[in-house]
C-alpha cells in the first residue's frame, strides 16, 4: 500500500473519530436490539441499539461508547454503511469487514463493497487494534440478530 493511500486512510479514520456519525445518547429503550461490548484488552466499550423499521425493513442504528479513535470511527463508518447499503446488502458488508480484519494485511480492501470502512485495512496488520475495529461490528451483529428475531 502507498504511503498516499495510507495517510489518506488514516484521515478517514481521525475523521470518523471526531465527527461520529450515529453516536447519542441512548436513552429510548424501545428498540428491538441492544449489545452492549468490552474490548478487555484496552477498555474500549460500546452499547449499539438496533431497530428494524417496517414495512420495508430498514436497518436504524445509534450508539454510545468510550475509547480510541480506531473504536470510534469504527462505529461511526459502520453507522453509515448500514445507512448506504441497506438491509439487503448489510450481511456482506459486515462479512467483507471481518474478513479484511482477520487478513493480518495481506487482503485488498473492496472499497466498492466496504466504503470508508476500507481505511481500516492497514489496522489489520496490528492484532491488539483489531479487536478495537471489530468492537462496533460485533455489537452491531449480536443486536442485528436480536432485532430480527424479535420481527419474526
């Protein structure tokens, strides 16, 4: 990877950390999924609240949380993708996401697939990080699966 394309990544992240999209306070309980995450290693944590909105099936997403710039705008990229893609297309988006994390580096981000959630390719390459980029991702999984179990 260039070094252009990698500073360039790591804009989108300093970006993503500052203005995080999708993140307020919680403080409706009526949505259907609710996940709460620890990353144990760095203390980084998120509660990510998912609603599936009828009759057409759209995904809502809010969050709040505390930790690093790679947590957070890991959350706040992720908040946007399930606005773009829809919940047709979300489950792949979230499997392209693991997929890249679990890379160790090696693996080209689609960024035709993933968004602005490509910049976290380079993040791959460092594994006590990775579990910072997966913490939204994984809450936002377990409370996606809650949220459709619960419309049946």
């Amino acid at each position: 990877m260039s070094s252009d394309l990698e500073n360039l990544y790591q804009q989108v992240i300093l970006d993503h950390s500052k203005k995080r999209n999708g993140n307020e306070p919680l403080t409706d309980p009526a949505w259907p999924g609710r996940s709460h995450q620890v990353n144990p290693t760095c203390g980084d944590e998120i509660t990510l609240e998912v609603n599936v909105a009828e009759p057409d099936g759209a995904i809502e997403i809010r969050w709040d949380g505390q930790g690093c710039s790679i947590s957070m705008a890991s959350a706040s990229v992720l908040t946007d993708l399930v606005g773009d893609v829809g919940p047709d297309g979300i489950d792949a988006v979230v499997d392209e996401f693991n997929e890249l994390m679990h890379s160790r580096g090696k693996a080209d981000p689609d960024e035709e697939v993933l968004g602005d959630a490509a910049a976290f390719s380079g993040v791959s390459k460092y594994p006590a990080r990775i579990k910072c980029a997966l913490l939204a991702w994984a809450a936002f999984s377990d409370a996606l699966r809650q949220a459709r179990t619960m419309k049946g």
